[in-house]
C-alpha cells in the first residue's frame, strides 16, 4: 500500500533532514507555478536533497514505494517539464542545495560542478581562474546547471561555443531506482561503448537526474567587439550572416536577430534606452566578435561592415566604442524580453529552419498568420546564427483570456505547419516537456516513440522518473 | 530454415543486381581481412547495395531469414568492428556503392551525403564551394563517412572543430528489421525527444546503418600557420597547449605531441625528410593555426613562440615560410606512421587522460612499461589538445610472433592499468569493437552492460546487425 502524505514527509524528514522537506503552501509556491505564473501544479511534497547521495536515497524511497518523482533544478523552462502535475501525486525533487563547485583545472580547461549549481555562479567561478563557461541567456542567474544539461539549453553564444551538450565532458546521473551512474570523466575524447552522456543530456529528466558533470571551458575573451547593424530584410540579416563568418575568422559570438518591433518594445521597457540609430530601419543585427591574443577585433568587424554596405546587406549601423556602450546595446536584447512579458499572455515559440530557407519560411508564415489574425502582432527575433527564430505572437490586447489562448494556439498550428515543410523543428532548444507533447506527438512516427518508449522502458521500467514529459504518461498504473 | 548459401546469392542477386553480390574468393579478399592484413573472417557473402532503399531490402532480406549482419565502410578501422567474424554466418553490407554528394549548402554551411561516400571526395566537393569539413586522419582516402559517424572518428583537427559527433547535423538509419529511420534534418539546434542521433554516432552499426547524413562545413581557412616546436618535456608541451590556445584566440586547428623516436622514424620511411632543426630534442611540437578573413597569423604564432621561448616552454622551432614547406613538415607526422608500419606487428592504442594528467601518466606509464620489457620501444604521439595519446609500444625484433602477441598483450594491460588510475579512457577513438571488447568489459559495471544491453534489445531485438561488436554476442541462438 502507498504511504500516506504524512508517512512520506515523515520517511523523507529523516532521510533529509528537516531542511530537506517542505509541505506548507506557503513554502513550496515558486516549486509549484510555472515561470510565468499561468499554471500550477499539485506536488504530494518537495525534497531537497543536499548530496548525491542524499538524492539517491530519496529516489530509491520513492522507487520503493511507487511514487512519482518530478526533478526540479531552477525552475526556468518554458516547457511545463519541471512543473509538478495537477495530480497530486508527484514528489518533487529540488537539486537547488546540491550547488557545490568542486574543482577548476585551468590547464585542462575544465570544472567539475554539482547539478543544483547555478549557471551564473560557475560562469563567475570560471572567469575568476580566466576560463569562460560560454552558455547564456536570460536566465543564467537562476536556471541551475543540471536543468541546462537535461534539457540541453542553447541561448546567444552557440553559433561559436555549440550547445550545451557540446560543453559537458562528464556527467552524474541518479538512475530512475536510485543507483548512480558515474560518468564523470574529464576527457575531451572517449569512445567507449554507447554514449550514455548524450542520450541523458536533454532526455528532459525522464531517464535520470543530474547530480554532477564535468563542463568544458575555453579561454576567457580579452577583447569584444559588439556591433549593431541595420539590414533591410532578413534575407540580408541571413546573408550578412555568412560574410560576417568568413570575415571574422569564425570568431562571432552572438549573431542575433531583432526586428523594428522589438526594438520598441526594449524602449517602452527601458526608459532609459534610445534609439541607437538616427531613422527607424525594419531589422537589425546585434553582433558580437570576441577573441583572446593579438587580434584586431575592431578593425576585422569595421571592415566586415564597410564590405557589407557596399554589398547592400547593411544600411546603418554602430560599433560600441566601450565596453558601457556594448552593454547598452546589450539592454536592448534583454528590454525586448522584459517589454514582451509586460504585455501579457503571448505565443512563445523557438523553431529552427535550414538558414538558407530562413527568410522564405519568415515570409511564408507571417503571410499565414496574417491572414489569420491581422489584428495580432508578430515578432520575430532570435539567434540567426544558429537557424533558431523566436516566432512569438501578441494577441490583440481586447480579446479575453479564453479567446487569447484559443487564437494562441491556432497561430501556434499554423506557424508549426509552415515550419514542416520547411524541415524546420518546433523545439530549437526549449525541449518538448509537456506543453509541447501534443504537437511534437502528431508530428513523430510510431516506430520513432515505440524506439523512444523502449529506451525509457530500459531506464525506468516501473514509469516513476518525470513521467509525462517528452512520452505521455502510460494509460495504466 | 535458414535457406542455403547459394539460396542466399541468388536472392540477394535478385535484389541488388550481379554487381551487388560478391562471393568469390578472389572478390571478396580486402571485405574479410583487417587493415594489417593480421586477421581474416569468414563470411556469407558481401552485398553491396547502392541505394538507402537497396540497404532496406537486404536488411530486411537478412532480419526475415534470421541471417546475421557485418555492415563495412572503407573497412579502415583499427578495432575488428567490420571485420565478419570467422564463423561463416555473417551478411557484409558494404556501402561503398552508396556514395552520392546530393547537396552542398554555402549559405547554411551544411552538406548532405551517402553513407558510403569517402571522406576524401566529401572534403574536396565541400572544398569547391569554398567551404571546409574538417574530419582528417591518415585513412581519409579511403575511410567512408557513414563509417566516420558510427565510430564517432576522432583525428587532427578535434581541438578546433570536434570529434564526428559535433559535426553531424542529421542521420538517415536503415534500422535492424530494415525500417528507415529518417533523421535527415540540416539544423543546428533540435531538442525534440531523446536524441537518437547522438544514440547511433559511436554505437559501431550495432544500432543501425547510417545511409545518408547531414554535415556541417565550416568556412575554408584562407591562411594557415604551420610550426613544429621542439619542447624539453610532456609537461612543457602541455603548458604549450595552454599558452598557444589563449595567444591564437583558439584559432589553433592541429597540435600534435611528437617524440623524437617517432622523428627517426620518420626519416628511415620517407628518405627525402632531414631534421628541420640543427640538434635533436626530446620531443616536438607540431601545431597548426588557420583563419579567415584579416588575422595575421604569422605574427600571432611568432609571438607565441618568443613568449614560448621565454618561459622555457620551447627551445627551438621552424615556422613554415611557404606551404611547400608546411607540407614537408606534415610529412613527418604522416612518414612517422609508415615507418611504424614497417616496423611490422607492434602495440596502437588511443587513450584519452586529462589533459593536466597526461605528463604524469606518461611519466608512470613509460617507467612501468620499461620496467616490464626493456627491449621494447616506447613511441608516446598524438593529438595532445584533446589529451588523446596514441601510446604505442614496438616489441624487441627478436621474439617471434607469438612471444610478441603475448608480449604486447602484457603490455597494454601494463599500459590500461596505470590509465585506470588516471581516469583515463581506454579508447578514445578508434572505437570498442572486438579487439578492445574483453579490456573494456573488464572495466565496465554491470548496471552499466545492463542499461547498455537494454538499448541493443529495443533497437535489435533479435541480435542479428553488427553482433558481438562492443557488447558480446548473445549465448545462444
């Protein structure tokens, strides 16, 4: 027979400490609601083992006992993988007090780091032996690394750094019954047997959870050189893009793209922002070249920009002088987020499309969705370098919530239609975690879930481990 | 019951075309003998199927008849994953008809290409668009792709560009039963579901045949910088790596350790070769840095040296003044191996320690196999960036062949010991297979063969592709 809530609060409490388990709504609501604020889930209790050893005691307790683990690292995803289900029925599992850096080996270019560490923390202990961790983005300074190797996290500095999964040399994984799994190598190359290490980085949770790794690290850039270009299309953005390779010797690292509208969305964010340029331009380039040793950065990206002017690809543009002024164009990047959000509920996408096949798909897809809903606006943004396009959508502001969510996710179907035949993805790096299962399901061939559910089916035979993510939750308890 | 061998010929004819189906002696002779020429198997027949649909149909040929499958690329692998296995019971499906470029994308940096295409070819046609793929080793001309990608290939340009695997973008797979599995997408970033692309790289065709593939090409370099350093030690050549990674802003594209027994070796394979510099080192250096675009690599790699020369970390070099003589001085990495060769069987083995370590386990390694035989002849080279040795041992000419066998048996477990020791993995490239299978058994936990096992399962259920490489074939049939 199942333990009761209290019997469980009670086993976990003595497996961890009193620290370890929280009950009270009062102390378990940011575990429970999801990034946003628009759903909850309903967890039986939240754990917060403070070793790995103390998450492999609590999994083998709820392994014993049949109940359904929901790991939770910092609780940033925008895919429900990491919200608890409405059920009732889920003990979350809370990684945040495993948050110890172990060891930084400058000669090997390396650092070995536990899962509950937050991404900004082990970026700050690398920079301060001169190592650069390059993964980034919005929520680097609360999303926690074991949640950025399980879902396999990208953000601005892939184009030169790679994603995640190519910044993970070892790892540590509790299994779905409690054993551990060392592969805590620190190697750079290690071809032995099936690589387990990548099918756990972005399996989403639901194979294990990620109690330590090994990252790799690259020397810390000396000299930056941000640039922001206005290009009349994204065509141009696209083909600026390939010259901006070749003339930077591969040393971009960020190439994003920013429509007119969401420059206007970081002013109304930011009062303290201004247009950068002198006249209004309907794209922009936020660009970024950075290098170590002896290499002129400013003038290697001057000359790119006076090629591309000539070429046509870039009307206007700005090269930081200083490092302040390459963090104000910097603030536009992150405004526009902030400007997004402040307008309320909105479709969130990240697709991604061949690069050469970019432009059309914008085109083809702000056509259908146009015509769809003239009323809406359509932003899209993203790292261009990387094919990886933010398609979002603003809901016309008078329409209810009801009416909002329902148009949302019509516009959603429509975009992810134009996307398939464009060979694009509907999920560049958010993952699929439950918000996403519908569409990704109809869109996947039973040969590829039944290889998919037998790979779980190996990993967790007794279905506990973030059940209903990515695979839907068997029928059947 | 199983049909006969001639039954199978006429059926495969039927399928493939008398040039699908090879099954003399006299044909077969470079399908059933390893690259040394040391071990000979014994198959069925070799098919030879020319399109992905052809691939399926043998099988689906073979899964029907319960016939056993030995998948063959260019067949230049050192660890007996293509060779068939003696017993007169296996299927060779060479690919080496399946070699269609279809498509080079300049904008998107990607190419899409056969299974069985030679890595040389594919590097050329990407050449021709003024776009690079950088996967090279000494097998190039004659290695094949899909080959490459199931034994995630290492070789000289990892520390700039990856291991295979970072330079994959999508898989088409005929699966065991002889289902397409079609993963053919040209993005950089996908997190759909696990990631069963990453499952097939490195599982050495015992998952399923790669038929078709999408790469990722990265600018042509337009100026090269080539150098070969002399050093007074390891550890001095691994403070090189770090000095030269941050003073050439990680434009180093090679960096190979070289010691002088492996110099001499190469003067006695190729006579045209003398010692570049005026005395003889311990060991050297040779690195490659390449760009685009205005960098001027020269006066970054120069001033590299002189830092170099300053902390003691170098004590001689040769910087190529032309690409003449940079090719001379690849020659020598390229004679050394021949000259090995010629020194007829000896120990290769590619390890991977980190990179902080490698001095080290040099150091413990060479003093406990000196110990154990010292008639035998140490040559420690390799791809040092990725702290990936080959630690190769050349037994006293004297013994005859079967006191060598056992001799260098010793030796590599002498050799895999002292590497437990330092964390190190036992094959870094070159792969499992059967060759390394028993050493690698040894080593690996039973929940870890377990989970392994349980992948094979649901991919191969009935164990008839690639059986007995990396995990040993079932007992019974």
């Amino acid at each position: 027979m199942a333990p009761s809530t209290n019997e469980i609060v009670e086993q976990l409490t003595a497996l961890l400490g009193s620290k370890g388990v929280l009950q009270n709504a009062a102390d378990t609501g940011r575990y429970v609601e999801d990034w946003a604020g628009h759903r909850r889930g309903q967890p039986l209790v939240v754990a917060r083992p403070a070793t790995t050893e103390e998450v492999a005691a609590v999994v083998r307790f709820c392994h014993v006992n049949g109940l359904r683990m929901a790991p939770q690292g910092g609780h940033t995803g925008l895919v429900d993988g990491a919200l608890p289900a409405e059920t009732n029925d889920e003990v979350i599992i809370s990684l945040e007090r495993l948050n110890r850096i172990h060891a930084i080996d400058p000669v090997s270019f390396t650092m070995e780091v536990d899962g509950g560490c937050i991404l900004e923390d082990i970026k700050q202990a690398a920079q301060r032996e001169q190592c650069f961790f390059p993964l980034a983005f919005a929520a680097q300074g609360s999303c926690q690394i074991g949640g950025n190797i399980a879902t396999n996290a990208g953000g601005l500095n892939v184009l030169r750094y790679g994603v995640t999964r190519e910044l993970v040399l070892g790892l540590e994984v509790v299994l779905p019954d409690g054993r551990i799994w060392n592969g805590l190598k620190a190697l750079r190359k290690d071809n032995r047997g099936y690589n387990l290490k990548q099918l756990f980085i972005g399996s989403e949770g639901t194979l294990g959870i990620i109690t330590r790794a090994v990252l790799k690290l690259f020397p810390e850039p000396e000299h930056t050189s941000t640039a922001l270009l206005a290009v009349p299309s994204v065509e141009a953005a696209v083909q600026l893009y390939g010259m901006a390779r070749r003339g930077c010797s591969d040393l971009l690292s960020a190439f994003e793209l920013i429509p007119r509208a969401c420059l206007e969305l970081a002013f109304e964010a930011a009062s303290q922002l201004s247009d950068p340029l002198a006249c209004a331009y309907p794209y922009y380039v936020l660009m970024e070249a950075s290098a170590t040793g002896p290499v002129d950065l400013d003038t290697m990206v001057e000359q790119l920009v006076e090629n591309a002017m000539e070429a046509s690809l870039v009307l206007d543009g700005v090269l930081a002088s200083s490092a302040a002024q390459a963090e104000r164009l910097w603030l536009i990047r992150e405004s526009m987020l902030e400007g997004q959000r402040a307008r309320g509920h909105h479709l969130r996408t990240d697709i991604a499309v061949p690069l050469s096949r970019l432009a059309a798909f914008v085109e083809e897809t702000t056509a259908a969705v146009e015509q769809a809903s003239p009323e809406s606006s359509v932003l899209v943004y993203g790292h261009i370098g990387d094919g990886n396009l933010h398609y979002n959508i603003l809901p016309p502001p008078a329409l209810d919530d009801t009416a909002k969510t329902r148009l949302l996710h019509e516009l959603e179907e429509i975009i992810f239609t134009v996307l398939d035949r464009f060979d694009g993805s509907i999920s560049a790096e958010h993952g699929i975690g439950r918000l996403k299962q519908a569409a990704w399901l109809r869109r996947t061939s039973n040969d590829e879930l039944a290889l998919l559910a037998g790979i779980k089916a190996t990993f967790d035979p007794d279905q506990l481990l973030t059940v209903g993510r990515i695979l839907p939750a068997p029928d059947i308890r």
